[in-house]
C-alpha cells in the first residue's frame, strides 16, 4: 500500500519505523532501500527526500530521542542536575527495545555524533578555550561511553540506578546541554 498525501514528519516516521522492524528480522547489512521504502509504503523518491543512507535514519532517530528528553526536562522548569539526569536516562530507557536493537547491530556509534550535535560542540568549541574544548568533549564522551556500557549490560540498571551512579561523579561544574558556553 503506497501512502499518499501525508507530511514530511510522518512519512520520516513510517520510514524509521519499518528500518526498526527490519532490523529485528535481517541482518543490518542485507537491508536495502528497497526493503525499506515496500515496507514503509512510500517509493524510492520519497525516500531520498528525507533520508541519504539506513545510518541518516538511526541518527535522526537518536537525535528524536535527544529532542524529547530537552522538551520533557525545559517543560518541567527544573535547573536542577538530578531532575536532568534523570529525565535522560528516563527517556532513553522509553525507548529500550529500539536502542538496544541498535546496539546489537552495531550501530549505536551513532550516538556519539548526536551528543556532539546535542552539545552544540562545533559551535562552542571554535572559538573556546583548549581547556573549554577538552572539558566538552570529555563531558560528551563520558555520556556517550555511559549510555554505550549501560546497552551492553541490556539496560538492567533503572534510570534511578543510572542517574544516582551519574550523580556520583558530577561536579559543581559539571556541564550539561543546557550549560554549555564558552566562558
């Protein structure tokens, strides 16, 4: 069934969607656009419309997920570091099955451009301090290296068990997506 008339947003998601479940019956690489465009019920056009490769989609995907925990975490008015980094975890554990499909496919390095985008780290780094600039991108691979070992240990620690390890090695000043500057 090819689907007509619909926005850009939902026909992004009916194309993540049928690479979600693809991947869960076919190795990663055999997938094709092909695959993906019949079971999305769009053509090859509307495809290359949204998306350049498979990898496109995951990041958008990630970067989706991104966006939610900043809507959540900006709507509860909180400044607060333990709401934060709790909220994060909370909303990557929302979507455990998917990121943990992710990982098994090796695709979860993904993540790591997702946090530097997230982080505005081109941004901030270009005219920051060589201290500014290590101190980002250490706090970035410190998330993306907790979220890579959290995936392989299948989730099984609770986003409250996450957020209290999280909390254990925060500073004052550690930084998080809504602090970054480069002062």
């Amino acid at each position: 069934m090819r689907r007509k008339n619909l926005t850009g947003e939902r026909i992004a998601s009916y194309i993540t969607q049928a690479l979600l479940i693809l991947m869960r019956s076919e190795p990663y690489a055999k997938i094709t656009i092909a695959g993906i465009t019949e079971r999305a019920g769009v053509d090859r056009t509307t495809y290359y419309r949204h998306f350049s490769s498979k990898e496109e989609i995951i990041s958008k995907y990630l970067d989706s997920i991104m966006q939610e925990f900043l809507d959540v975490y900006q709507k509860s008015g909180s400044t607060d570091f333990t709401q934060y980094i709790l909220t994060i975890f909370r909303t990557i554990y929302l979507h455990k099955d998917n990121l943990l499909l992710i990982h098994r496919t090796g695709q979860s390095y993904l993540l790591l451009n997702v946090l530097s985008k997230r982080f505005l780290f081109d941004e901030f780094t270009k005219n920051a301090t060589v201290e500014k600039q290590y101190e980002i991108s250490y706090t970035i691979g410190g998330i993306y290296n907790n979220c890579i070992l959290w995936f392989s240990r299948g989730m099984k620690e609770t986003p409250e068990q996450m957020s209290k390890i999280a909390q254990s090695f925060k500073t004052e000043e550690s930084l998080t997506m809504l602090n970054v500057s480069t002062d």
